[in-house]
C-alpha cells in the first residue's frame, strides 16, 4: 500500500465514520467501527485503534463498550497470547439485523399492551396499536429479506 492509499483510506474512514454519526452512533464508536471495517483483518488491537486514531486508550475502551453491547463487534484474546482484540463480527449488518427480533418483539408487546390499556377508541390506543402492527409488519419484512439475503450469499458463493 502505498501512503497516497493510506491518506485516501483515512479520509475515507473519516467520512464513513461521519455517515455513522449522522445515522445516530456516537463519534468515537463510528470511528472505531470505521477503522476496523477498512482493516483486512477486520481486528485491531486497543493500542492499534488508539495509534490509528489518535486518540487515547480512554475513549478506545469507550467505544469498544459501546460497539459490544450493540452487537456490532467482539472482543477477544489471541490464543496462547495475552493480546486483546476488537473485531468485526462476520457478516456485521446482516446478524446485527437478524439479532434485532427480541428488541422488536419487546416494543411489539408493549405497543399492544399499551393499545389494550388505552383503547382503540381512542387516539392514544390507535397509535399504539398502529405500532404494533408496524412492529409485527417489520419483523416478517426482516425474517423474509435474511432469508433472501442468505439465498443470494449462497448463490454468490457457489458461482464464486
């Protein structure tokens, strides 16, 4: 690679990261996120994120948290080594899409839950009721398009 690359990747990294922040992640995250996505591997170190990013070891440990706990990237551990990574789950949007079912299925519940205390009679309930049914709406969309996702991943892996 020669540096002219490494400049374009920054930059592009940088504007990749900044789509993320406009799509609601916070700064640092995005830009963690961003780093490892343009990394072959996909893994960095703490101390390589933090060298790449010129930022401390603080708001690497941060963003980590955050990218873990929204299921968007791993830690791990080299084996036989004491080295710690971040990595980019295989296959990153469409298990973290798939992985989102519980967390629909909880707003589903509660937006019935609500529509029922209040009424349809009611502006509130209809709201609530109206949710519900995107909620169901959505998550049948999502069940029927991973399962034409993974058609299309096989038929692209068998074509090579």
């Amino acid at each position: 690679m020669t540096r002219g690359d490494e400049g374009a990747i920054a930059d592009f990294r940088e504007r990749f990261a900044q789509v993320m922040v406009e799509s609601g992640m916070p700064r640092m995250a995005a830009r963690v996120y961003s780093a490892l996505l343009v990394t072959d591997s996909g893994k960095l170190s703490a101390a390589e994120l933090a060298r790449r990013l010129g930022v401390g070891a603080p708001a690497i440990s941060g963003a980590v948290k955050y990218l873990v706990q929204v299921r968007l990237v791993e830690r791990g551990r080299e084996p036989g080594t004491r080295h710690d990574f971040c990595r980019v789950h295989e296959h990153t949007w469409s298990r973290y899409i798939s992985q989102s079912d519980p967390v629909l299925v909880r707003v589903q519940a509660s937006a019935d839950e609500g529509a029922t205390i209040l009424g349809l009679d009611s502006p509130a309930g209809q709201r609530l009721d109206e949710t519900r049914r995107f909620f169901a709406f959505m998550r049948e969309e999502i069940k029927e398009s991973m399962a034409k996702w993974q058609r299309l991943q096989a038929a692209e892996r068998e074509t090579g």
